[in-house]
C-alpha cells in the first residue's frame, strides 16, 4: 500500500467514525431542560410513605410534563397533590405535572409531593435516595433526595 492511498483510507476511516458517534448522539434519549433544587424527603418512622419535595425548573423553551417518578429505594413512587377538603386534608393521585418554558413548580408540603412507600432497604434521615424524573418527551432527570427527619421544613 503506497502513502498516498494509507492516508486516503485513514481519512475516510475517520469520517465514518465521526458520522457514526453522530448518530448514537441523536439516538440518545432526549436531553432534559429541566433541573431540580432543593430535593428533599420527610422520613416518617415505622416504614410509612415518605413525601419527596423539590422545585422542578424548566430552562427550556417549551412546556414539559413530568408523568412520573421511580427510586432503586422505594418499590412505589407516585405523584400526589394534597388537598383540602371540607377541613379535611386529603391526597389525590395527579397523572401528570406541566412545567411552563422558563418556568417551576414546587412540590411542597401541603401542595404537590411525591409519595415513596414500601421502601426496599431502611431508609434514614441523613441518607440520600436517588430518585428518577420521568416526563412525558422521554427525558429523565435523576436526582438526589436528601432525607431529612419527620419535623424537618426543607432541606437545609
Ligand atoms: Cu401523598
């Protein structure tokens, strides 16, 4: 093989690797807008579901849907909202939570939580649960829950 053609086919080769680290780019699933502050868990004793607070932040330019949430640590997370009712403060299940471009939404005691029950392993306060965003564009933000005693009122 003369010199001329060698640097002819390593030039080429590389063209094809960089076109094809391109397309696993794309192919990787959609980069999230959304950053989340604050992110904290009220521990109750006697293995009861927690609620997990944050403020969800959309940097973005449009609108996302968080659709859900899941933890390596909890066998359930659900998105709830608490309410009040004649009185009475109750929890409903929420489908889904829009974030307006530019935009947040707090999940904070007496509003929108999350719900983590039946906890894997025993959790404690001071420990750190990771917990997964999941929204509606395929996107998922994994995040650090701090988890804080039962009369804590955030995180720090
Ligand atoms: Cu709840």
């Amino acid at each position: 093989m003369n010199d001329r053609l060698f640097k002819l086919l390593r030039a080429m080769a590389c063209a094809c690797l960089i076109t094809a680290s391109a397309a696993a780019f794309a192919a990787a699933p959609a980069k999230s807008s959304v950053h989340v502050e604050h992110a904290w868990i009220r521990w109750l004793p006697a293995n009861l579901p927690a609620a997990g607070y944050a403020k969800i932040v959309n940097d973005g330019d449009s609108t996302v849907r968080l659709t859900g949430a899941s933890s390596p640590d909890y066998g359930e997370v659900m998105l709830h909202q608490s309410r009040l009712a004649e009185g009475d403060s109750t929890m409903v299940m929420v489908a889904h939570l829009d974030i307006l471009a530019h935009g947040s939404v707090s999940l904070a005691p007496g509003g929108y939580h999350l719900m983590l029950s039946h906890a894997k392993q025993p959790v404690k306060p001071g420990d750190t649960v990771p917990v997964t965003l999941h929204f509606a564009d395929g996107a998922s933000v994994q995040v650090g829950f701090k988890v804080m005693p039962a009369n804590a009122t955030g995180p720090g």
